[in-house]
C-alpha cells in the first residue's frame, strides 16, 4: 500500500506483537545460534504442535494500554494512559516487567496521586530509568500522530509516565520516528538511502535539548548518544554483508537499555531489507527481520517488538505468515485497533 494506507498500520501493530511473542522463548539468552531461532519459528507452523499459544509480555501489555488511551481519548492524555499502564499492572503483574518499573506502576495505581511523572522521577536516585521500556510501547504514536512534531512530544510524555531520564525517553522518541517514516514509505525506494539520515536529523534536535545533554553527562555518554548510534548503524550498513552478529552486538548492543537497544532494532530492519546469508531464501523480508532479531540475543522480545513495528510499517498486513499470526496472543486485537487507529490518524 500507499503512505500511511491501512495495511501498514495493521502490519506495524501486529508484527510488534508477533516480535514479542516469539522473541520471549531466547529473552536474556546470551547466545542464540540461527539453527535454534529458525527451528522456533518453523515450530509455529506445525500445527499439531502443544505448546499452545505464545502469550505476549510487558511490551504488548504496555502498547495495549497506549493504543486504548489514544483511541478513548483521541489523542494524548498522560491521566488516562497512567491509570490504564497501572491498571493492567494490578490486574496481571507476571508479564515480565522490568524490576524497577513495577514501582512506578504501583505509584501509579495511588488515587491521591496529583503529579502523574513524578514517580518515574523518583527512580534510579533521581536519575529516572534509561531501560528501553518506553520505547518498546512507542509505535502507537506514530499511529496516531501524522505530525513528527507531535509524534515527538506525545511518544516523549507517553515514556515519561515511567522512563524520565532522557536516554530512556529519548529511545522512545526514535522508535516512534523510525515507525513514522517507515509508515510513509520511508523504506521504500528510492527514498531508502535517506532513512536512516532523517532519523539522524531528526534526533540532532531532539538531543540537543538540556536535559538530554546534562543526562549524558551522568551517564559518561558521548553528547548525542543515539545520532552517534545511527552513525554506528550507517558505518554497518555500509559494510554490507561482511558484518557478524557479535559486532552488530558490540557496536550497538542488545541489552534492556534503550541506547542499547532501539538503534540495534533499526538496524534490524535495514539489514534485512535484502535476502542474508544465513536466513532461508524462502523468507521475505519480515519474516529475516523477525529471526535476525532474535539470533542477537539478549532483550529479544522488545528488540523484535520494536524491529517488527518499524517492519511491519514498511512491508504492511500481508507480508506476516497467517501461521505466525495465529500463535500470538493479542496479534488478532492488535489488526482491529490497527484499523481504528487507522482510522483516527486520517481523521485528525
Ligand atoms: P526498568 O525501568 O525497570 O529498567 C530496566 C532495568 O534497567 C532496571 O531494572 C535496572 O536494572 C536498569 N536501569 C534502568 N535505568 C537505570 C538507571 N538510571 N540506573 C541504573 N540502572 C538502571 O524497566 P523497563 O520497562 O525499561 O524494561 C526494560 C526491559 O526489562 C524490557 O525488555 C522488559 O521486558 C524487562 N525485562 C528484561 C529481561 C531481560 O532479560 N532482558 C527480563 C525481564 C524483564
Ligand atoms: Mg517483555
Ligand atoms: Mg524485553
């Protein structure tokens, strides 16, 4: 499809569950030979297989709640989404949140509460989370938002509820752009090329800001942390087909840290845009994308989460295996609010 046409909108929501879903069997996994991702996956499509379905994790969980409150609200209330991320928190708390968040998520499920970022703040002494948990729940705004100059703000605030340190914020706001340009055929030719250089245009702006700098400051980080990773993202792709899964680990990581992470899931996405060595010829492009994220290791689910948002995005509904679709928890909600969202961001 077109810019922004339906069947990306329901791609970039369904596979970001999909990325979780299947991503969660290698979470925290040191190494993940190839051999062991492809026998999961060609596992989803025997049918006969028992292990049921896949259950989604904290990152769907969360987008769940970013999707309703954007939808209800028809737009960006921090009130609402606050409630709704501590809500589902109380109601099912075994989904793997981080170890610091659940603070913040039982401070958020307090009636008294006035300041609704105040107590992501209070995290880490102060220092607020730089974990990739805002960025996992990003995509949504991108979905509702047409304009980069909301999709900025709001994929901020809407981090912010629980990630109040820049380099966590920060990851979100990338993610968010990275799925926006991919949703208006970013990744498409010709425009390919200039994909990753917008990003990076766009993020000289958003980290030039104070607190972006003072927290790299804090955290011994160069002073644009994530354009210097898009850098690091480039100089790979240029290497083409000669660069090995541990150095894409050693340069741009695969940990919980969004700056460890969201550049990894783009270039994800950019590696897989062409058939690789080591991935079966049958694949399209989604579907490499999904198992090279998963043969990185480390914070699987939210690295495929994110890496299947900006995908799903650029390839739409129907380059994701129907079989893939039906073993994921929550994949069959996330194409009908796809389609409400769709619906909403043509609206505005
Ligand atoms: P978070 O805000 O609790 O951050 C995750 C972790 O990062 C924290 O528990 C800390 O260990 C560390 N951290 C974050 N900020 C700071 C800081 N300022 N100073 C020191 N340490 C810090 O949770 P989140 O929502 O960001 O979640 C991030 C990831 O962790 C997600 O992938 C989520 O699924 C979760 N998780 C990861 C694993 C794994 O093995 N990779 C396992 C379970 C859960
Ligand atoms: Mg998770
Ligand atoms: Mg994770």
């Amino acid at each position: 499809g077109g810019p922004a046409s339906l069947s990306r909108f329901r791609g970039a929501l369904v596979a970001a569950v999909l990325g979780d879903c299947v991503g969660g069997e290698f979470e925290g996994a040191e190494e993940v030979p190839m051999d062991r991702v492809l026998q999961h996956l060609n596992g989803l499509e025997d049918e006969s297989r028992g292990d049921g379905i896949l259950q989604y994790s904290d990152d769907t969980a969360m987008t769940r709640c970013v999707v309703q409150s954007l939808l209800t609200r028809a737009g960006f209330d921090e009130q609402d989404m606050a409630r709704r991320f501590a809500k589902e928190y109380s109601h099912s708390p075994g989904r793997g949140y981080g170890a610091g968040v659940i603070q913040v998520l039982r401070k958020l499920a307090s009636p008294h509460l006035n300041d609704v970022f105040q107590p992501a703040r209070a995290q880490f002494s102060g220092h607020g989370s730089f974990g990739n948990g805002g960025a996992m729940r990003a995509a949504p705004f991108a979905l509702a938002f047409s304009n980069p100059v909301d999709i900025r703000r709001y994929s901020r605030l809407g981090a912010m509820l629980t990630h109040s340190c820049s380099l966590g914020y920060n990851g979100a706001v990338l993610q968010a752009l990275a799925v926006h340009i991919s949703l208006q055929g970013g990744l498409d030719l010709p425009h390919r090329p200039t994909f990753i250089n917008k990003l990076i245009s766009e993020m000289e702006e958003v980290e030039a800001e104070d607190a972006a700098r003072s927290d790299s400051r804090v955290f011994s980080e160069s002073e644009f942390p994530f354009c210097d990773r898009l850098h690091r993202v480039k100089d790979l792709m240029e290497r083409n087909n000669s660069v090995s899964i541990e150095e894409v680990i050693s340069e741009l990581g695969n940990g919980i840290a969004a700056l460890h992470s969201v550049p990894t899931a783009i270039f994800c996405v950019l590696h897989c845009l062409e058939p690789r060595e080591g991935l079966p010829e049958r694949y399209g492009g989604l579907e490499r994308t999904m198992a090279y994220s998963l043969a990185l290791g480390g914070d699987t689910d939210t690295i495929a989460c994110m890496a299947g948002a900006i995908a799903g995005a650029h390839y739409g509904i129907d380059a994701i295996p129907q079989i893939w679709q039906r073993c994921c928890e929550g994949a069959e909600d996330a194409d009908i609010n796809a389609e409400r969202l769709h619906t909403l961001y043509h609206q505005a």
